[in-house]
C-alpha cells in the first residue's frame, strides 16, 4: 500500500501520493478560500500536515480520500476563523481570486451583459458561481464542494464535517438554495 | 406528504433515488405546497449552478514546492536513519548521535527565542550585573582557573574551609568571653566610684534603654493615687502662718481631698 510505503520511508511513494491528490486538494482549497493564492499555500500546508501524520492514518476508519479530506477541511476551517475578520471587510470592489484577471466582482457582473463568445461567457458564468460560492456560510460551502465538486457521497461528507448525514442533507439543500438565490440576484442586477 | 417529509427527500429526488408511490407524493406536494415547491426548484438551480463549475488547474510549482517542504523534513528524518543503519563504530557513539539530534530538534525553538533582540538585551545586561558584583567582590577570572578539580585537591580545600570556619567562631567566643568580663569589671567597680550621683547615670541609661518602657520621670506626679489625701497646708516650715496662728501646736487645719488624674500626652 502507498501510505505504508510512504511511512517505511520511500520518497517515491510520497511522491506518488502528492502527485494524486494535489488537484483535489487545490480545488478545495480554491473552492473553500475563494483565492489562488490561498489555495496554493493552503494545499501546501495541508501536505505537510499529511506528511507529518501520516502515521497516524488506519485504513480500518475509512478511506484515504476521507482522511485526506478531513485533514484539508479542519485546515482551512482554522484559515477561516483566523481569516475571519479580513473577510467581513471585504467589499464588492476586491479581486476575488487570480484566475480572475484580477477583475473585482462588480465589473464581473457588469460584463456579464455582453459576452464576447460562449467560451467567455461559460468563464464569467463559472467565475460568477465561484463568487456567489465564497459569500455563503463556511457550513453550507464545505457541504455544496464536497457533495457537488467532489462528488463524495453523504455518509463520507458525514464523516469529514463529523455530523449526522441527515444534517448533511439539510446543509446542502439550504446551500443550494442560497446560491441559487445569490445568481438570481447577481443576474437580475446586470439585467 | 408533510413539509418536513418534503424536505428530508428533496436530496434524494435531486439525485434520482426516489421512486414508485414515494415519488408521486412527493411531486404531488412540490406542485400543491407554495412553499415547497418554489423550494424545490431554488434546490435545483442551484445545484445545476455547481455543476457548472469545472476544476482549476493547480499552478505549476505547487507539486515542487509540496515536496521541495515535505523532502526538507524528509532529509532530516532520512538523515537520521541513514546514520543509524550505517555501521556502527560503538554503540556509545551511536547513542551520542542520537542524543545530538534529539538535543538539536528539541532545543531549535529554544534557540529560536532565545536570539531575539529583548532576550539578548536581558541576558547582556544579566551578564554586565554578574561581572561588575564579582568584580566588587574581588572575584577574578584568573582565580578561577587556577582552581585545580582534582579530588584530592578538592577534598584539601574543603578541610581548609573548615578549619577557617570553626577558627573564626572561636575567636568569636574569646572576643565575648573577654567583653563579659570588662562588663563585670565595669559594673563592680562603678558604684563605689559615684556614690551619690545616681540621677546622671540614669539619665545615660535612658539613652540605651530598649525595654520600651515609660519613664520613671514622667510618672512622678501621676503616681499616687485618687484616694491619697493631700493636706492643703501643711506644716512645711516657719512661715508667716506660723508666726499669726494662735495654737500653733493644734492648728485644727481644714482637710482637702484632690483627686489626681493621668495627664495623657
């Protein structure tokens, strides 16, 4: 196994491990931090947090993807309590993340209105979504990017969030239905 | 179909789970309720917006940088293992480099804080405090390398301290004994020398006097007490009285009692 391998001291194996889960956890990041920039240092210290503890994984509790998603979820629950206050103070005119341009949120929703092509209109309707994700609560944003960006089914998002599924349930049903009610509002703004 | 049901099914409607009879109900509620329905569709919506979302591409250094980090703390740990599977000189040795590394790992942090500039700033001035009281001391460096550690040597500057020591308290008590006896000295030969001047000795005495006691002199008026009669004329002496009264033997004088009382100062 990869994760016995890696604790015997092969270089390869971690090596291995990092190269497979690097995308997933930088998503996570990205989805949960709302930042390029975040998400990078967040998924470094995520692994050198795995690494550190990689011992203490036992495959009889769970999957690996499991433990790997419980370590980067407590991680960037700590970011955002320590990051809380910036966040409250962050306006309408901040840049919301790197793959962005650079372009602050309002002059997304403005260019909304006259897309050059469908590929741009796909990015700035992605970018929209993105934006519309980091304002909902840390609660109902880790549930909606573990159920609908990582595909993970409930008992494992149970396991990750460490509540009961039907919880679960709730948190992904009032999330979405937040989102869908920030994209209304962004829309009818640019309308 | 109650609100509640409604809710509790919606992730599984979303998700294609629901069939049979649990699915008519449910739709049928979706179309009746005012709220669950307009629920229903926000649900929908929103979950159609994720997944509308793709996955970003991670930046290209990230994987290096991941292991540039982790193979750091690898290469220490590795360090410390290929040490311990080479071959051993003693096993003295290899406990030694054990010892090191553990010594190195546990006090880096120590260090860490130690080299900041308030905690440099405490330890020079602690430092200039040591030198300048061994230096009121009379304590010089140069004394204390010529200090030998030989047991020997050792042992020999105990016993020399010892002997100093009791030395000095024996002195100590020839230097009492002697004072003792000048004291007696002084106190047998004084009375004799002063017969009648009590009061000047008195007076030094006060002087030295510890028992925190009031003095005799201030109670002199106050000590009598309220019951003590006081004869308003008394036979003092040969006066004008004297001369006027016709018995002087049986004057018959009036008796007046005074009532004292202590003057609080």
């Amino acid at each position: 196994m990869l994760v016995r391998r890696c604790v015997a001291g092969d270089a390869a194996a971690w090596e291995e491990i990092v190269q497979t889960y690097n995308r997933r956890i930088y998503n996570i990041c990205y989805r949960f931090a709302g930042s390029a920039d975040d998400a990078q240092d967040l998924a470094q210290e995520v692994f050198i947090k795995m690494y550190r503890t990689l011992a203490s994984y036992d495959s009889s509790k769970g999957a690996f993807v499991t433990w790997v998603t419980t370590i980067t979820r407590n991680l960037l629950v700590d970011h955002f309590r320590k990051t809380k206050q910036d966040r409250i103070t962050d306006s309408l005119d901040a840049a919301t993340s790197a793959h962005e341009d650079a372009l602050p949120l309002s002059e997304q929703i403005q260019d909304q209105s006259a897309p050059p092509d469908a590929r741009v209109r796909s990015r700035e309707v992605q970018e929209a979504v993105h934006a519309a994700l980091a304002k909902l609560s840390p609660e109902l944003r880790e549930a909606l990017i573990l159920r609908d960006l990582q595909d993970f089914d409930y008992r494992e998002i149970a396991t990750v969030l460490k509540v009961p599924e039907g919880t679960v349930k709730s948190r992904i049903n009032r999330g979405r239905a937040e989102l869908a009610r920030l994209m209304q509002r962004t829309y009818r703004q640019v309308m | 179909m109650q609100c509640v049901e409604f809710d509790g099914l919606l992730t599984d409607a979303l998700d294609g789970v629901l069939t049979g009879g649990q699915l008519d109900r449910f739709q049928a509620h979706s179309r009746s309720c005012s709220v669950c329905g307009p629920l229903f569709a926000e649900v929908g919506a929103g979950r159609s917006w994720l997944k509308d979302l793709t996955e970003v591409e991670p930046p290209a250094g990230l994987v290096t940088n991941i292991l540039a980090c982790t193979t750091g703390v690898d290469t220490q740990r590795l360090g410390v293992n290929v040490s311990a599977a080479q071959p051993r000189i003693s096993w003295i040795a290899a406990r030694w480099e054990g010892v090191q590394a553990w010594a190195s790992g546990a006090m880096l942090p120590i260090w860490g804080t130690v080299r900041q500039p308030r905690f440099a700033m405490s330890f020079g001035m602690a430092f200039f405090s040591l030198s300048v009281a061994l230096s009121v001391l009379g304590v010089k460096p140069a004394d204390l390398r010529q200090i030998s550690l030989r047991p020997t040597a050792i042992r020999h500057t105990y016993y020399n301290t010892q002997a100093r020591v009791v030395r000095y308290y024996d002195n100590i008590k020839l230097v009492y004994e002697v004072q003792a006896a000048v004291r007696e000295l002084k106190r047998n030969v004084a009375p004799a020398e002063r017969p009648a001047g009590e009061a000047a000795p008195d007076k030094k005495d006060h002087k030295n006097d510890t028992t925190q006691q009031p003095e005799q002199k201030q109670d002199r008026n106050y000590s009598q007490n309220e019951g003590h009669l006081i004869l308003a004329c008394a036979p003092l002496g040969p006066s004008v009285f004297d001369q006027l009264s016709p018995d002087p033997v049986n004057p018959d004088l009036p008796v007046v009692s005074v009532t004292t009382y202590r003057r609080l100062v």
